[in-house]
C-alpha cells in the first residue's frame, strides 16, 4: 500500500515544497490502486479483528476474503450493533467488535432512540484522521500559493463529554481530536499555524473560547491569511459574536488588558502573550464595526484572507447567501468529508462552486461499499431509504471502484475499530473519478427533515414531538389539522419554525402560554443533539409556532399540484424550504410564539444518569 509521508519536527529541516509533492503523488498513488488499496484494508480489518465475538457470531470464520465477506455479514444500521456498544460501555472488555482495545467512544450527531449513538474507536485511528488532515492544504496549495506565510483564524471549539459507566470518555469526534497529542503536540507545520492559542481552543467555557480566540484573530489581523470554523453556522455564529462585543475587544486592544470576564487562567496567560496595547488597531476595528452596514465585515477586518474555510454542503448550504455578504464574495472552501464513524475523503478541487463540491474518498481510511438509492418524487427535504435491507438489496452494494457516474448511493463502511457493513446514513452522488476513485457530491443525511447546525431531526421524530404537544389543545376543544415545517437560518442562531393550522371547536380562547407549551413540549421531545445545541452550544434558537390561515395548506396543495405533482399522490410535506412556499406560508401567519426557555439536558445518555 502506498505509504503516507513522514512529518518533521524541527522548522530547520523544514521542506514544504518537498513535503506537498511528496504528499500530492501519494493521493495519486492511492486514487490510482484504489481498489488493490481496499482489498489489503478489508483484508487487515478482518484478519486483525478474526477472533472477535461479532465476525464468529456471523460465521465468517477468520476468512478475510471480500466474496466470504460480502456473503457471510450482513449490512446494519446502528440498533444491531447497539447491545454490542452497551456491553463495552458497560465496562466489557473482552474483544466483542474490534481486536484492540476501545480507547472511547465518539459520539454522533445522529441519534438513536433520541440519543446520541456511541461509535467505538481505537487509539490508531487518531493516526488514521491526522494523515486525512496531512492532506488538505497540500492540494489547497496548488490553487492558493503562499498560505505558508501567514497564519488561520479558525474558529474551533471543545464540547461537553460524560463518561460511561464502564469509565470510557463519550465525546464529539472533534472534542476527541482537539483534546489529543496530534493536536496539542502536533509537529512544525507552517499549514497549522493559527491565530488561537491551544489554550482557547480547549477552554470549555464557550463564551471564554469564542471572545478569546475572536481577540487573539483582531490582534494578528494582517497576519490571516484564511478563516474559517467547522460549519458555515459556525462561523456565522463568531461574526455576530463580533458583532455584539466589538466594543469590549476593542476595548481590550486598546489598553492591553483582557476584559473581567475572561476567567480562565491558562486562556489569559496565552492571550496576553499575543496582546499588546494598540490604539491604532483599536481605532480600525472600531471604525469597521460601528459602520451601518457589515457586509464584507470579513475582508474589511482580515484584508489578506483569500477564502473562508467552512461545510457549505448539505443543510449548510443554506448559510451561503450569509457567508457571501460578509465576506464579499470570498471563495467558500469545504476540504473534507468526515463523520463519528470514518474520516472518508478530501475535496481535489477546493476553490469550485459550493453546489459543485466533491470528495474523493481515501481508499486508506476504511473500506466502503454503496447502497444505490432509488429517489422518490416527492416535496420532502429528505430521501426515505429502507431501514432494513432484503436479501436481494444485500447483494446489490458495490465496491469503491464500481459505482456508476450519476446514480446516488447511501454509504455503507467497515472501519478498523469495530464497524462491519455499518449503514452511515449519508446519500451520495457520484460526480466523477480521480484516476480509479470515485468522487461524490453529498447529497443530503437519509430521512433527516430538519437541521440548523450539528442536530439533525428526521420525519418521525417530528411527528412524535408535535403529538406531544398538540396535548396542550385538548382542553380547548381545539386540533391540529395540518402542520409543516422550515430550518429559519435568517436568525442568528437558527430556529426551527413550525407551521400550524387548528381545528377550533370550542369557544375558549387558547392563551398565549398554552402555544409556548407546545414549543417547550416539542423541544423536550426532540433528541439529545438539538436539545444541547439549545442549552448548551446556543448553536439553536428557541422553537416558533406559527399558527396560519384556516385553508393555508389547501393552498399549499393547489400551489403544489400547479407545479407538477400528482393530485392523487401528494401529501403534506412536514419539511419546507422552496422559497415561494415559505413566502406563501408567511403571508397566511396569524400569530407567533415562542419556546419561553431552553429544554432540559445535560451530558451523557439519560440512563447513565444513576451511575455518573
């Protein structure tokens, strides 16, 4: 298998010209045996995990053959393994999925059961996410020259963990990564040069982390080359940040000292390692921020960016018109691909189109099959994929190397740590080829109807949560006869807003506080993942109710039908987002109301609560 370049400690011995050839032709190498690569990677997961409790329970019986594979395990989704994760979360630690010990769990931003899913992995697979990272500004540099010579203004951040009762850590991938030594220690390399000190990154205070790393990016304004944060909401997120405490930063850059508020000792030490008394910066920042309007905030304050660095694809390329304005027009970049279960693949051509962007999967990070996926006709937001598969659609995933141009196919991996044939959920289309590897556009999550940042909320869950609620109505005499819903991202933070038209049968007027319980009642109903990103990221604005028109959604049908549907199949959809219908909505709204306070949650899944 081809063998990724070695990195270097010392900036002295430091050849990055070197370095990014070295590591362009091992993407060619790969991308050129991509399916000789797969075979020896199925072949390494399974001959080292040959013993383990999962494959002897299947019958795979130590072969390590694709054929006895593909014969022999079947394809699952994450309620098959789910006894399996709780056996090791429980504190089992004999070889039930993976050879090697599992060093944590990761966890989703899917969920089960409202939960997140606990994937399990390995200590090797950090190695595995610091070489996907090894290649990312190595091919950006083909593109952008000279980003060596300047520094990043990512805005990255830390999430709350819990531990399991069998004393493994469950945190986000991300968390995961950032907490390790391939962050912290990482070895010289102009390409990770940032404006945050480690210290702010891992500050779990996120107003601390946020205002800390915003000054330490104004202080070094010249030096930014490139901005960016994990998600589009993300960065949005930091920018109207900036926008409410302006005056407080510059404040701070003026006199050289940190504002009260920043607490934590580590963040103030490594802060005032960068800040200096600066009247004339304060000034400019000043003069930029108090201006009337903000667009092109970011190329007015960071005038040598060249492009902003964030996930414009799938429910976030929503935020692209937000981006554009305030950064007049940067190129919106998207680098990679990755999820709890695998890293996969990097964008070969970064400064394309955000509705143009494809990831090559790295034949190295796992093995991958496809599901090809049959799309249904339909006004949903999401694609429906079958939950569990028949014997027939078992046999129809294809390898890597075997998709066809054009269809779309629902990711299906085995990874080294513990995943065999696991369903991801995500929906792929096949854009094109790099030598023999395939390259997809991301689609959309499977089923998934509504989603403001990290959360993910998918039809049924929906369904569930506004029953619920509609409970609060049943004194009235009043009933939901229909309902949508729409992913607000002109608020920031985002909000879910929900669409109701009622049935009043009685003569009791419904008090405002009795719409404010059903929001509060939806959003306690919504899974563990929303419910964080309204308490504790604050990535998620409270819940709306709108209640509409009697008659609004048979004009939602009319308007539908007009457009081309089948007047005999067309329903409701639960999820809107084609502009027109939206506006149609908006022009029927009678009142609105809001959730009056966020949800309860707290980290860790609901039954560890007894043993933490």
């Amino acid at each position: 298998m081809p063998e990724a370049p070695k990195t270097t400690q010392k900036p002295t011995d430091y050849n990055l010209e070197l370095k990014n050839k070295k590591i362009l032709q091992f993407i060619e190498d790969l991308t050129s045996n991509a399916d000789e690569v797969q075979n020896n990677v199925l072949e390494e997961i399974l001959s080292s995990n040959a013993h383990v409790e999962y494959l002897k329970k299947h019958g795979l019986d130590g072969r390590t053959d694709r054929e006895s594979f593909k014969n022999t395990m079947p394809v699952i989704t994450y309620e098959d393994i789910q006894p399996y994760v709780e056996r090791i979360a429980n504190g089992d630690t004999s070889a039930i999925l993976c050879s090697k010990p599992i060093s944590e769990f990761l966890t989703s931003s899917g969920t089960s059961g409202g939960e997140r899913k606990l994937m399990p992995t390995i200590e090797e697979e950090l190695g595995r996410r610091s070489l996907l990272y090894s290649l990312l500004m190595p091919v950006m540099s083909q593109f952008v020259p000279g980003l060596d010579k300047g520094k990043g203004m990512y805005f990255l951040f830390i999430k709350s963990e819990a531990k399991t009762p069998g004393g493994l850590v469950a945190r986000p991938v991300l968390t995961s990564y950032y907490k390790s030594n391939h962050f912290k220690d990482r070895p010289y390399d102009p390409y990770t040069n940032y404006t945050s000190p480690n210290e702010t990154i891992l500050c779990p205070d996120s107003y601390q982390s946020m205002y800390s790393q915003m000054l330490c990016g104004l202080c070094q304004h010249k030096e930014v080359l490139r901005v960016g944060a994990v998600f589009a909401s993300g960065f949005i997120r930091a920018i109207k940040f900036l926008e409410k405490h302006w005056r407080l930063l510059c404040n701070d850059i003026r006199t050289g000292t940190i504002d009260s508020k920043i607490t934590d000792p580590s963040v103030r030490e490594a802060v005032m390692n960068i800040l200096k008394a600066d009247p004339k910066l304060a000034d400019f920042v000043e003069a930029e921020c108090s201006k009337d309007s903000w667009q092109g905030i970011i190329t007015r304050l960071w005038p040598n960016t060249k492009y902003v660095d964030v996930i414009v694809t799938g429910t976030m390329s929503q935020y692209i018109p937000t981006l554009d304005y305030y950064s007049n027009g940067l190129p919106l970049v998207c680098t990679m691909y990755a999820s709890s279960e695998c890293y996969f693949g990097v964008n070969l051509n970064p400064l394309c189109k955000p509705s143009e962007v494809s990831y090559t999967l790295v034949p190295t990070m796992a093995y991958f099959e496809f599901l090809p996926i049959q799309r249904n006709n339909g006004v949903s937001n999401s694609i429906s994929v079958p939950k569990t598969l028949n014997e027939k659609e078992q046999q129809e995933l294809v390898d890597l190397v075997d998709v066809k141009l054009g269809q779309e196919y629902e990711l299906v991996v085995t990874t080294y740590s513990g995943l065999f044939r696991y369903r991801v959920g995500d929906v792929l289309r096949v854009a094109g080829f790099k030598n023999k590897a395939p390259q997809f556009n991301f689609i959309c999550r499977k089923n998934v109807v509504l989603s403001i940042d990290s959360d993910k909320t998918d039809e049924v869950e929906l369904q569930h949560a506004v029953k619920n609620a509609v409970n609060h109505l049943l004194p009235f005499d009043a009933t939901l006869a229909e309902y949508t819903s729409f992913a607000d991202t002109t608020t920031i933070p985002g909000h879910y807003v929900l669409y109701w038209e009622l049935s009043l049968n009685g003569n009791t007027p419904i008090h405002p506080s009795v719409f404010e319980d059903c929001c509060l009642t939806i959003e306690e109903s919504l899974n563990s993942v929303y419910r964080q990103g309204r308490v504790c990221d604050k990535s998620i604005g409270p819940l709306e109710i709108k209640i509409v028109e009697p008659g609004t959604f048979d004009k939602l049908m009319d308007y539908a039908i007009s457009l081309g549907a089948s007047i005999n199949q067309y329903k409701t959809p639960r999820c809107v987002k084609f502009a027109p219908i939206v506006e149609l909505l908006n022009s029927r709204v009678i009142s609105c109301y809001f959730s009056p306070k966020c949800p309860k949650w707290f980290p860790g899944h609901k039954q560890w609560s007894n043993t933490n």
